[in-house]
C-alpha cells in the first residue's frame, strides 16, 4: 500500500485475549508464535520476540453501553492503572491549534528564514545602477531573490499545515485513548459480575443437567476475560499520557506551567456535507500545495543562474545563488522499497561557485537547471500520488464507518437477546459471549470513526485547506 498511516500512540481494542471468553473455554492462549531466534557468528544470540499482531481500537459511546456494573477491588488486582489528574482549562481543537501556530518552534524558525529572506531582498533592491555596473549580474540576483521570497512563503506555509494536522491528531489521540479506558473499565465490572455470578452457581450444587455447560474451566476463562480487560485498561492510560504529552509538544506548552484539560469526551463523527471525487482532490493538491511553489521557484531560480553566469564574461571563477543557501537543508522525501512502497524525491544540486570560461560555466549551469526541472516534475507527481492515495484512504475509511454502523445494531440486537434469557441458568455462557461480542464490535466501530477522522485531518493538509473538515469548536 502507498503512503500507509501509521500509529504512534495506543490503537487497542478487547480482541486479544477477551475473545478467549466468547468461546467460554474452546481455546486459551494469545495465539502468538515463539520468540524467533536469528542465528549470527557473535558468541551470544540475541533473541528477537515475535511482532505483537495487530489489535483494534475502541471508546465508549454514552447511548451504546450498559451503565456502569461495578469494578473490581482489592490486593493483587492488576492492571488498576492510575487514573490521570487533569486540570486546568477546558480546551477546544481550535483553541489547541491557535496556541500550537503561535508557540511551536519549528514555525517560529521557519518565520525567522522568511524575515531573512525579506531582509536580503530589501539589501539587494538597495543596490542601483552603480551596483549593476560593479557586478553585472546583480539583476539577475534581485529576481532570484524575489523568488527565493515565494519559497520561503512556500516553506512558512507548509508548517502551518503540518502544526495544524499534528495537533487535531494528537488532540483526537488523547480523546480516543482516554474512551479506550472507559470501555475497557466497562469489561471489567461486567465480567467479573459474570464470573462472581458463575461462581455462585457452581457453589450452589445444582444438578449437572441444570447447570449445562458451566464448569471451572469456563469460570477460569472469564476471570482471564477480567485481567485481560484491565490490561488494556492500564495501556489506555499510558496512551492517554503520550498523546496528551504528544499534544503539549506540539503546542510548545509545559505541563506545570501551562495545565489544561481537553474539552472533547468523545470522537465526533463527522457527516459528509458536500460530496467530492478523487480528481478533485488531486486537483486541489496540485493548485495549492507548497511544496510545489518551493519547487517551480527552485526551477526560476536555476535557469536565472544560466543568465547571471552569462553576465560575467572575464571571471574564471563566479558564485553561485547556492553560496548563500543550502540546498540540501529542504526535507526530502526518502524511498521505500521493503514490504511498504514509497517513492522518493530527488535532491537538487548546485556548486557554490563555477569555474570555466563563460562559456563552461553557463553549459554547467544548464545541466543543473535541467535536474532542477526534473526535480518538479518528481515533486509533482509526488503530490499528485499523495492526493490520490489520500483519496483511496478516505473512501475506505467512510465505507468501513458505514459497515462497522451495521454490524454494531446487528450485536446489540445480538445482546439484547441474550439478555431476555438471563433468569436461565444454562443460557449464562451466551450471555457472556455477547457481551465480549458487542464489546468487539464497539471497538471496531470506534476504529472505524477513529480512522475516519484521521483520514480527513490528512486531506486537508494535502490539499492545503482545499478540503476542510468541519470538525466541532474549531
């Protein structure tokens, strides 16, 4: 897959080690392969664990669980993670990101580098006729400097569209991750009723043909289902802490100094006013994107520098626009050719001074303005794969909200069934299958809205705000 997202913070869901209860006892273990050994000629070798397979993600939904059941207490209980003490002011998405574009370092340095620009330009425009007859080619320097404005704009605004998807990642992140923890605090009060339940049961010597199917061994299965569940409770407060610390990066706040609290309780679900096509997006992307300004003015100024060596006809050895710049300090796409494909870019190049007679140095400087065209036309089909593949991404996301829809009103049809047989005894292993049922699908229902979101944060910037999401208080 192109392009494919990735997660940097907790994406967890109850379909691990809880779905040992549906089952109530057919399997138990995680299912994972052994630690895999890598034979090397050292005298000791290391032993590489087994990649942890893929877990999904859920949050609780106020109109779709059951209220409250109970949690457990007491010596020994693990995974009572600690709960996280927020204070502060109750901060909007917008509010977050106003703060993140007026604090965040790498916006401010990318603000100084335009401040410099302007300020060479203006030292240059200072220059008159006198100057021109002194260095022929100062004209020449004046309209690369006026291009070197138009990138270092390019290059402002750039920024201003990452700081602005960082912080509605984060910002859902730590949202996401804190409903994780709910929902995984849910499970646990209902399985351990469960379990409490099944255990008077078994106590309560009833004949074999009135307690069906329930044994130890199912009792065992659903108290794993419990310590499973405040596992995962523990990883959504650790989760909750990276992305809450993720966001205050971003905003360039402290933590003492600068306390505040998000003000979502839950992921919104956005709705699809206007309706729009993969060519709009690409088209979009190509009209607006900065990268592609920064790159049709590297391509000005590159064919500027065959003009302005062709100005100093005497001279052996003339600078070049790069003495004053460093080209490489542009960040670059690198390619990926392992399991994922990523195509990647391609680096300009331009000495900071040429030697030759006049004639040289102009068929040199050719050679580099022709990489410098390649160099767009890469940057351009670049941008254009990204849209297109943003796209892809955003209308796999919205189908798979709408069927994940589906599938959580069939499971809790599923549980309600369940439920209207309660008072039977042999029906109490059904019960608990659907609850961890629904519990499943709630996750992979909040994945879906989770995934949603993240796809259309990644379409604005992409299109550079030609596609802006209406998310809530922003």
């Amino acid at each position: 897959m192109l392009f494919p997202s990735s997660r940097t913070f907790l994406m967890i869901g109850l379909c691990g080690a809880l779905l040992l209860s549906v089952t109530l006892g057919i399997c138990v273990g995680d299912g994972s392969e052994p630690n895999q050994i890598i034979p090397v000629s050292a005298p000791v070798t290391p032993v590489i664990p087994a990649p942890i397979p893929p877990s999904s993600h859920h949050i609780r939904y106020q109109d779709l669980l059951p209220g409250h059941i109970g949690k457990v207490a007491g010596p020994g209980n693990l995974g009572n993670a600690e709960p996280i003490v927020e204070s502060g002011p109750a901060l909007s998405l917008g509010e977050c990101i106003a703060i993140a574009l007026e604090r965040q370092p790498s916006l401010k340095a990318v603000q100084a580098s335009v401040a410099s620009s302007e300020a060479g330009y203006r030292a240059l425009m200072n220059f008159g006729t006198v100057g021109t007859l002194i260095s022929p080619d100062l004209g020449i320097r004046k309209q690369q400097a006026q291009r070197g404005l138009a990138a270092s704009a390019g290059e402002c605004q750039k920024a201003h569209n990452e700081v602005i998807q960082d912080v509605t990642r984060m910002y859902y992140s730590a949202v996401y991750a804190k409903q994780q923890g709910e929902l995984a605090d849910e499970m646990v009060g209902v399985l351990d009723n469960l379990a409490t339940l099944i255990d008077k049961i078994l106590k309560s010597k009833l004949p074999p043909d009135e307690l069906g199917n329930l044994n130890m061994g199912k009792l065992r299965v659903v108290q794993m289902g419990v310590v499973t569940a405040k596992e995962l409770r523990l990883k959504a407060v650790q989760g909750r802490k990276q992305a809450l610390a993720a966001l205050r990066q971003v905003m360039a706040v402290d933590e003492k100094s600068f306390p505040f609290r998000i003000k979502d309780v839950e992921l919104p679900v956005m709705s699809q006013q206007t309706s729009f096509t993969k060519e709009l997006v690409v088209e979009q992307a190509l009209a607006r994107r900065p990268e592609l300004a920064l790159a049709a003015a590297g391509v000005d100024v590159f064919r500027l520098e065959v003009y302005a060596q062709g100005k100093i006809p005497f001279k052996r050895v003339v600078p070049t626009f790069a003495s004053g710049a460093d080209l490489h300090s542009r960040d670059i796409p690198q390619a990926i050719r392992a399991k994922e494909y990523r195509p990647g870019g391609i680096i300009p190049e331009m000495p900071t001074q040429l030697v030759g007679s006049k004639y040289d140095r102009v068929a040199r400087a050719m050679t580099f303005s022709q990489k410098a065209e390649a160099v767009y036309e890469s940057a351009h089909s670049l941008v254009s794969l990204e849209a297109e593949n943003a796209f892809y991404e955003f209308e796999y996301a919205n189908e798979k909200l709408i069927l994940a829809k589906e599938k959580l009103d069939l499971a809790l049809d599923l549980r309600k069934r369940a439920r209207e047989k309660a008072d039977s005894t042999k029906e109490k292993d059904q019960i608990v299958q659907a609850e961890i049922t629904v519990a499943k699908v709630q996750s992979d229902y909040v994945e879906a809205v989770f995934d949603h979101l993240l796809a259309l944060a990644a379409l604005e910037r992409i299109t550079a705000g030609g596609i802006k999401p209406a998310f809530p208080d922003r």
